[in-house]
C-alpha cells in the first residue's frame, strides 16, 4: 500500500511538473510571440514612415518639374514669339524688295523698248543716209567700197607690193630652208630605185603564126579568152604582139599569163584556155597576197587583216603616171615615217597611213568614186584606226587636214611621185594636160600669150602692161595658180610665172 502511495505521489509530481512546464511553456511562447509581433509593427511603421517620406519627396520632386516645365514652355514661347516677329520683318523686307526688283524690271523693261525704238530709227536713219549717199554719187554701197578699195591700191601700190613682198621674202626663205632640211633627210634615209616599173597590157608572140591559132576556128578561142577573163584580146597588124585591153590591171595579168602558158605549151582550144585561165588566176592570186605581205614586211608593219593585205598587194598591178603604185606607197610609208620622226609627229600613224594612202586605187574600177572616198570606206571596213584614215583622206586636199599626219602623207605623196625619173605620162595625155594648162591662163583677162614649159611644170605668162598694173599681175598668179589646183590633175607642181613688160620704142629722124 505504501508503495501504491509512492506511485501515486509520483505519478501526481510527475502530472503537476508536466502541467507547470506547459505553463512555463506557454508564457516564454508568449512573451517571445509579443516580441515578434512588436518587431513587425515596429518595421511597418517604420516602412510607413519612410513611404510617407519617399511620397513627401516625391511630390515635392514632381512639383519642381512641373514648375521648370512651365519655365521652359515660357521661354519656347517667348523665342517662338520673338522668331514670328523676325519672321514678319523678314516677309515685309522682302514684299519690299520684290516690290523694288519689279519696279526695276520694269523700268529696264521700259529702257530695252526705248534703246530698240532707237536702234531701229538709227538703223532707219543710217539705211536712209546710205540711200541718199548712194543716190548722191550714183553708186551702190558695194560699189563705193570697191572703187575705194581700188583707189587706195592705186594710190599707195607701190607700199602694197613692197609689204607684201618683203612678208613673202622673210617667211619663204626661212619655211624653205627648213622643208629643205627636212625633205632631204628624209629622202636620205630612204634612197629607192628611180627606174619606174610599167604594167603592160602587150604580149609578144614568138611567131606571127600564133595569131590564128589564138583566134581559132571562127574566133572561138579568142572569145573563150575573153568570156573568162573579162578583157578585151586586140590582134591587130602589129608583128609579133597582141594587145590586151581592159580596166582592171588583175584581169589583163591573167590574160597575158593565161595566154604565155597556152603559147609555151602549144595547144591552143577552149578546153585548154579554161585550164590555163584558171592556173593563171590562182598564180595571181598567190602573187597579190605575196605581194601585199612583202610591202607589208618591208615598211614593219604587222596586225593588218588578211584581206586587207590581199587587197594591198592588188597595187602591184597598178600604175599611176607610169609608177607602180605599191612601191610607191612603200616608199611613202618610209619618207613618212622619217619626216614624221623629224618633226615629233607619230611615227607608227604616218607609216601605215603612208602604205595605205592609195588603197582605194586597188578596186576604184569596180566601184564608183574617188580613190579616196573608196580608200577611206575600205579602211572603215576593216576597222583601222580614226587617225590613220584621217591621215590617208586628205592626202589629196578632198578633206581638210585635221592632223599633223596628214600634211605629212600629202608631203611625202608629192616627194615620191614628183623626183626624176618617178612618173612619166603618155604623149596624148602629155599633150591634152599642156593644152588644158595654157587655156586656163588664156581665159583670164589682160592675158597676151602663154606658154607650157619645163614638160608642164612651169607656165610663162605674158600680160599686156597697159591693161594690168604689178598689182594686178600678182594676184593673176595666185588666181592662176588656184584654177589650176581645182580644175586639173597632175603630179608634182606647177610653177605660175607672171611676166609684165613695158618696153618704150622712139625714132630718132
């Protein structure tokens, strides 16, 4: 029993400790939970207080923008204000100067009209001025002036002739020393052959049997020469030669070569005179093109087309005054080229407008037109340079001379075909070009006689002295001179001599 007391007595100390401890618990439970609760009150109000304060300022911060926001509309107004009244002087300053400049126009307007009225008066003036000068002296405006011109030669001729003679005397002596210097070097430097080589339409027959033979049966082998050749085949009565006729120079060498293989051979028919035609034509052939590259490699010329070349050597069946004409564009390329080194021209143009001058004289018979105008489409075709076709086409004076160059070909054209023993012509032509010289001096008036000398390159003409004064007498020679250049053509120069002589005859009885 004492023991259950024991227990019980435990059992209650242990139940009133527990309740104790709880209580205990709950109190530091409380007191701490007040403590926590007061932190947190303590943090709201202070994160109130510190909203309060950040608002506060805030506010204040929003209030001073405001304020300097109105400050600064004020003052944008006050410069927009300020930029209007600028704006408004500037519009009026303007409406008055407009106002001013029309005025001005106006006036200058007004000025024009009033200096054009007076232009016209005057012009009326002066036009009724010259009317009655006109009807004063009897002579028309153009008239006067002659017969004041006239009258001042008359007066001071003497003066006039000395001025333009010494004018002459001092540029020609100087001008003729150095064309002197520069054409003699240049024919030094190039010295070709002087013989002239002649392109014949003649072939010689070994025997004058042969005539027969070559016209055949009722002319049929004469006429199948002819049908493939183009040409005309002359048997005459001349021994031991037939004459082929025709205006391509290519056609009269297949021809003649034709013909050489059929005599060679002996048997002359139809059959035969195709085969040899068409052998002559392909050797002709390979020498055109052989002689174009020749030329071409003689002067250092390379790049040209090939038929262009072809064409070129066609030159080497053609003649000009007697001369061939491929070797006289070979020679020109070189006298070019040694002038145009002289002087600081272009080298490389003047000697391949040079070789080329006289293209055009390859096909002028199979297409209308000057040499030079055929040349010069020629040329175009193949694409050959603007400065060598300016060169070549005014070579002789067609076109003005737009280059250095080109004076240069004209120069060197006039060298090759003017030195002795170059050029030779027929006596029909010879004679017709010496008729046609001295009538053209004949024509003019105060003329007494003339005469051709020098084989044409010189022309003396006698002027009646009493009709022509010295004056007068020089300028007849230009004006010869000038109708001689326009109206015939002709190698080299012709030298115009005037001659004016007064001669005085008396009696002594």
């Amino acid at each position: 029993m004492e023991y259950l007391g024991y227990i019980i007595v435990v059992i209650v100390a242990l139940s009133l400790g527990s309740f104790l401890g709880y209580l205990a618990r709950q109190t530091i439970a409380k007191k701490q939970l007040g403590t926590v609760e007061s932190k947190l009150n303590k943090l709201i109000e202070d994160a109130k207080q510190e909203a309060k304060e950040t608002l506060f300022k805030a506010k204040d911060r929003a209030v001073q923008i405001i304020e300097e926001a109105e400050k600064e509309e004020k003052e944008r107004k006050q410069q927009v204000i300020k930029m209007e009244e600028r704006l408004e002087k500037r519009e009026e300053n303007l409406d008055r100067k407009t106002e001013e400049t029309d005025k001005k126009f106006q006036e200058l307007t007004e000025k024009i009209d009033k200096v054009k009225q007076i232009k016209q008066e005057l012009e009326g003036f002066g036009q009724k001025q010259r009317e009655n000068l006109e009807r004063i002296s009897g002579l028309s405006q153009e008239e006067a002036k002659k017969e004041l011109l006239d009258l001042i030669e008359k007066d001071h001729q003497q003066v006039l002739l000395e001025r333009i003679k010494k004018l002459e005397d001092d540029g020609r002596q100087e001008l003729e020393k150095k064309a002197r210097d520069i054409i003699t070097l240049a024919m030094q430097r190039y010295a070709a052959s002087q013989a002239a080589e002649i392109s014949t339409t003649t072939v010689e027959l070994p025997s004058d049997d042969l005539k027969g033979r070559i016209i055949g049966k009722e002319g049929r082998n004469i006429k199948t020469l002819e049908k493939l050749t183009g040409v005309e085949v002359i048997v005459d009565d001349t021994p031991g030669a037939i004459v082929i006729s025709g205006f391509d120079p290519v056609r009269r060498q297949v021809a003649k070569l034709a013909l050489e293989k059929l005599m060679s051979d002996g048997r002359i028919q139809p059959a035969r005179i195709e085969e040899a035609v068409e052998k002559a034509r392909d050797e002709i052939g390979n020498k055109i093109q052989e002689a174009g590259e020749a030329a071409a490699f003689d002067t250092g010329i390379a790049g040209l087309d090939p038929k262009l070349v072809k064409i070129l050597g066609r030159l080497r069946f053609r003649t000009s005054y007697g001369q061939n004409v491929l070797l006289h564009s070979v020679e020109v390329a070189h006298l070019a080229a040694a002038i145009a080194a002289e002087i600081g021209a272009d080298v490389s143009v003047a000697k391949k407008a040079g070789l080329l001058h006289d293209i055009g004289k390859a096909i002028d018979h199979e297409i209308q037109g000057s040499h030079t105008e055929i040349g010069k489409m020629i040329l175009e075709k193949f694409n050959i340079s603007p400065d060598i076709i300016k060169a070549v086409i005014s070579h002789h004076e067609e076109y003005p001379h737009e280059s250095l160059e080109s004076v240069i070909i004209q120069v060197a054209d006039a060298i090759s075909g003017a030195r002795p023993g170059a050029r030779k012509d027929t006596l029909e032509a010879y004679l017709k070009r010496l008729e046609e010289l001295e009538k053209i001096a004949n024509s003019f008036e105060g003329v007494e006689k003339t005469f051709a000398i020098q084989a044409g390159r010189e022309i003396r003409v006698f002027i009646h002295p009493e009709k022509l004064d010295d004056l007068a007498a020089r300028k007849l020679a230009r004006q010869i001179a000038d109708r001689i250049q326009e109206e015939l053509k002709y190698p080299g120069e012709i030298k115009v001599n005037v001659i004016r002589e007064t001669r005085v005859v008396e009696y002594a009885r």
